[in-house]
C-alpha cells in the first residue's frame, strides 16, 4: 500500500494558480525527487504536505487514509515532517529548544531541560555535528549550522515521511554525504523522503524516482535511472537548454586593475588576504564555510570592521572605517548569501526591491515615478526571468528561487563597477542558473569586475577566470580555472 497519494491538488493564491492538478505517489521506504523550476509549484506543495495551507481541489490520502491536516503540528502527529528551504527557527530560542518544540520532554507539566538537552544531542551526534552546543542560543549559529538544527527537528518527531525542500543549499559536501548517509538509514527503516533539488547530481546520488513539476502540474514520473539529465531539464523547462557558461576562459583583454587589496583583515576569521581584480574579471574565492570567505565580502562593502589597505580606482582608502552607503556611491554592490535576513525587504514590493540601491533613476524632487519605477522593474526581470504576478506584489509571496533572483536583479538594475557575489545561484533551478550566469558573464564582457564566494565548484570552474582559495581566514594566490580542479581546490581548502 502506498504511503502517500495525491490526485488532482489545485491551489490558487488569487488570480495566481500555484498548483492546477498535481498527481504523486510515494512508496514507504522510498527516496522521491521533486524537480522543477522556481516558481513551479514545489514549495507550495510541501506546504500543502506540512498543513501551511489546505488545497482548493483535489484527494490526499496517507497510508491509505483521508489525509487533511489542519496545520504544521497536525501534519507531525500524523508522522509527516518538513525541512523548509527557508529556515523556520526560533532564533532567540536554543538549539534544543528548537528541535524539540512541541514535543519537549515533560512531566507534571514541567519540561526536563536535563532531557530535552540530552536528545538534542544525541539528534546532533546523529548527524555528526555533536560539537554543536545544544544549549547554544540558534541566532548566535552560522546559516549552515541553523540548517542542521532544522534538520534535527524534522528527525525528532519520528517521522514516517520527511518532505526536504532544497535540504543541501548552504550544506558542505562533508556535511552533504552525513545527510544522504542518514537518509539512506532512514530510507532502509521504511521512512519514505520527498526530496526537492535543483543540483541533478545530488538528487540522482540519493533518489531512486522522480516527479517534474511544471506550471503547477506534475508533467511526467518515473525511475530516474531510465532518463538523462537533458531529458529531466527539458521536462522542466519546456524546452532544451544550451550551456551558457564560460569555461573558465581568461577574458579577451583583461582590464585595468579596478580594486586592489593588501593584508585585508576581519578578526577572529578574516586574517590575512591580497589581491587584484581587474576590470572584465570574474574572480571566484572557494574554500570551506567559515574559512572567512562570507567576511571577505563583508569587509570590503563596510559591513564588518577590518584593517589593511585597499586601492580602488587607483584611490588609497583604509580599510578601517569603511561604509557600505559610501561603497555604494563609490560603485561597489553586494550580493548577500541570507536573502531572507540581509538581501531582501520581505514586506515591500518587487519594484521597490529592484529599485531600492538607486532610487534616483526613477524619482523626481523626492517622489517615486511610479510608471518609471514599473518599466525598469520590468525590464530587470524580463531578464532573469523571474515569475510574478506583478511588480506590486511583496516580495514575500514569490518562491525562494524568484526571490532569489529579484535580489540580484537589485544589482542589475543599481549597475555597480564591483559586484561582491555571496552564493549568487543558491536555491535556483538549472534553467535560471543559465539565466544568472549569462548576466554575469554579460557585466564581465561590459567591463564590470566580478568577486563571486561559491560552495559549487563547478560553478566557479565554469564561470570564473581565476579562482582563489580561503582556507583558515587566508586567501590563497589566484591562478586561472583551468589550472585547478575539484580536487586541488578542496586540498587547498583543508591546507593539505
């Protein structure tokens, strides 16, 4: 008997129909893939799983029951557990705290902090992360540490169907190969996964079966090993996709040098970098999280205190006492890796967020020209492509992948000469990937200078000219891509 079926799910938001007939079946022990593009309908789906929000049609049933859960805590109790792809922590509560909200260790009504600290860890040890302090307060943790906090929560509750939704996005492989150990674990204790993933590799490495998702509807199913990569994209986008990226290769004449960088320090992880970024370079800095590659970019946009000397237009300026409002006029633009946190304003409009960096090529006395503000808004977005019911709409209602992408639309449209890149493909389908990085290569080719921090190494071995690597808060000489490979940038990332 399946675990899971779903016949004919429709969801409108609106005049917006997020899902218009999603058909699925899952099978107890059973790993599924949900592939599709941003703004497909595979969020909304998950929420619809995990109790967020009740279908407007359709049959769920699960273990061949009606299944129809009023909300989140619902939808546990009956064994169905979510990993969001946007983290859904209590920051100012701790560790075990949160993996065990709702269901703590109590008795007489009184919670057994003792207890609750003592699952906590040993959900933790699970994973291989007991070094996390599970008293530690979750606000104070690293985005990817929040991650596995999430995750622990999910495994806390017992689940019989766990719904990951893009559970790898700001993960390290290490810690990627302990999740897909822990899934096959679960896997081989009948605990069937719906696994969403826009990285092909990953998902083939831990599904067994796929579901396309496309314009809301589920377009075609099957055993993944019967179909290709290009098969799976084209299912996805509708149509064929050709490979828009650099390879690596030196620009055709490279520039001046546009920044040039020495002995950059952010303590306690930014110790010692030097560089140079020429004018049409697109530079890629590799390296483990928390090796200090994230603090980099912080420190030369003015968002952390730092020392060293820094050369920008041929102009001296201290590092010390930098302002991102004044990088901003000097031409710099900064991409964050927490979209939800530091790159978006969630509650304002997707115009508003478009235009917020340069607010001055659409208002006139002080007034926003709202017919001006909507044409370069619309512009920006025709070129990555991003899905929206319209410019108005808050931001808040797109898809991660389309927020995503309506960030870096934010730095299309304020037309920097330095664009600081943190993770700038995270959580976007291979489709619109193609769409952001022929957007990057387009600002290198227009003169722009490019410093892109990535976890994917393919990506940075595809799209940059020269890459470096961060390993223990000190950057490693640049040399072109074609002169690195997987395996010597993860050796000079652990200093082996």
């Amino acid at each position: 008997m399946a675990l899971l079926e779903l016949s004919g799910i429709e969801k409108r938001f609106g005049a917006t129909a997020a899902l218009s007939g999603v058909t699925l079946t899952i099978q107890p022990g059973e790993i599924r893939a949900l592939v599709g593009e941003n703004g497909a309908g595979k969020s909304t789906l998950v929420a619809i799983l995990s109790g967020a929000f009740a279908p407007d049609a359709g049959r769920m049933r699960l273990a061949g029951e009606p299944y129809a859960p009023r909300d989140a805590a619902d939808a546990r109790r009956s064994g169905v557990a979510c990993i969001h792809q946007e983290l859904c922590l209590c920051p100012h509560l701790s560790v075990a705290e949160n993996i065990l909200l709702g269901i703590e260790p109590a008795s007489g009504g009184w919670i057994s902090r003792r207890r609750a600290l003592a699952r906590a860890a040993a959900l933790l040890s699970e994973f291989g992360r007991g070094e996390i302090d599970p008293g530690r307060r979750v606000g104070s943790l690293a985005l990817p540490d929040r991650q596995i906090v999430e995750i622990c929560r999910a495994l806390a509750c017992d689940a019989r169907l766990l719904l990951m939704d893009e559970p790898t996005s700001t993960l390290q492989r290490s810690n990627v190969d302990r999740l897909f150990r822990l899934m096959r674990q679960l896997r081989d204790r009948e605990i069937a996964i719906l696994y969403i993933s826009h990285f092909l590799e990953e998902v083939r490495e831990i599904a067994g079966t796929y579901t396309i998702l496309r314009d809301g509807q589920s377009v075609d199913s099957g055993e993944l090993a019967s179909v290709g990569d290009g098969d799976l994209i084209a299912g996805m986008v509708g149509r064929q996709l050709q490979s828009t990226l650099a390879q690596g290769t030196a620009p055709a004449a490279p520039g001046e040098p546009l920044l040039e960088v020495r002995d950059l320090a952010s303590p306690p992880r930014l110790r010692s970098v030097s560089f140079e970024l020429h004018r049409g370079e697109i530079l890629g800095i590799a390296g483990l999280i928390g090796s200090g590659r994230t603090d980099l970019l912080r420190a030369l946009f003015g968002l952390s205190p730092a020392t060293g000397r820094l050369r920008w237009r041929g102009e001296d300026l201290p590092a010390a006492g930098l302002e991102s409002s004044r990088q901003i006029r000097r031409g710099l633009g900064y991409l964050s890796e927490d979209r939800k946190a530091e790159g978006l304003a969630l509650g304002l409009s997707i115009a508003d967020n478009v235009t917020l960096s340069r607010f001055s090529t659409c208002a006139r006395r002080g007034w926003i020209h709202l017919r001006e503000q909507r044409k370069q808004t619309e512009d920006v977005l025709g070129l990555l492509r991003v899905r929206t019911p319209g410019v108005r709409s808050r931001v808040l209602r797109l898809s991660g992948g389309n927020q995503q992408k309506v960030a870096l639309g934010r730095l299309l449209h304020q037309d920097p000469d330095l664009l600081l890149l943190d993770e700038p493909a995270r959580g976007i389908d291979v489709g619109s990937k193609n769409d952001i990085y022929r957007e990057i290569g387009r600002m290198a080719e227009r003169g722009k200078a490019i410093l892109m921090v990535s976890s994917y190494l393919p990506e940075l071995l595809s799209l940059c000219h020269r890459i470096a690597v961060m390993s223990r808060g000190r950057l490693s000489p640049a040399r072109p891509a074609s002169e690195w490979t997987q395996d010597s940038i993860l050796q000079a990332a652990i200093g082996s």
